[in-house]
C-alpha cells in the first residue's frame, strides 16, 4: 500500500533512479549492451553525488519556518 504522501526528497530520489533506469532501458534497445560505455562513469558519480546530498540533508535538516537564509 502506498503512503500518502512522500517526502519531497525521497520522491525526487526515486524519481531520478526511475528516469535513469529508462535512459538505460532505452540506450540499451537502440545501441546493444556496451561495456564501458561513459554514461556508466556519468551514473556512478551521479548517485555518489545523490547519496552525499541525502547524507547531508539528513545531517544538516533545513529549518521548517520559510525564513530563508538565517544570520
């Protein structure tokens, strides 16, 4: 059963994982399977960087008051 409502964070997690998982889907029907193809190394450092940007939400949480910037 699906929850009501995601956290904004996690549904663009899951929305990036999905639309790279149809990029690949894709590049795999039109160019074959290609061993060290670059868009492998592009996918790599994109979720080593996905994964240090949860890390440090999870971390550091943003304020809830819409102040913006604090002094």
């Amino acid at each position: 059963m699906m929850p009501k409502s995601f956290n904004t964070l996690t549904a663009y997690v899951i929305g990036v994982v999905v639309v790279w998982a149809a990029i690949f889907v894709v590049g795999y029907f039109v160019r074959g399977p290609t061993p060290g193809h670059p868009l492998l190394h592009v996918f790599g450092g994109f979720m080593l960087g996905m994964l240090a940007m949860y890390v440090a939400t999870r971390v550091y949480p943003s304020s809830r008051n819409g102040s913006g910037a604090q002094a």
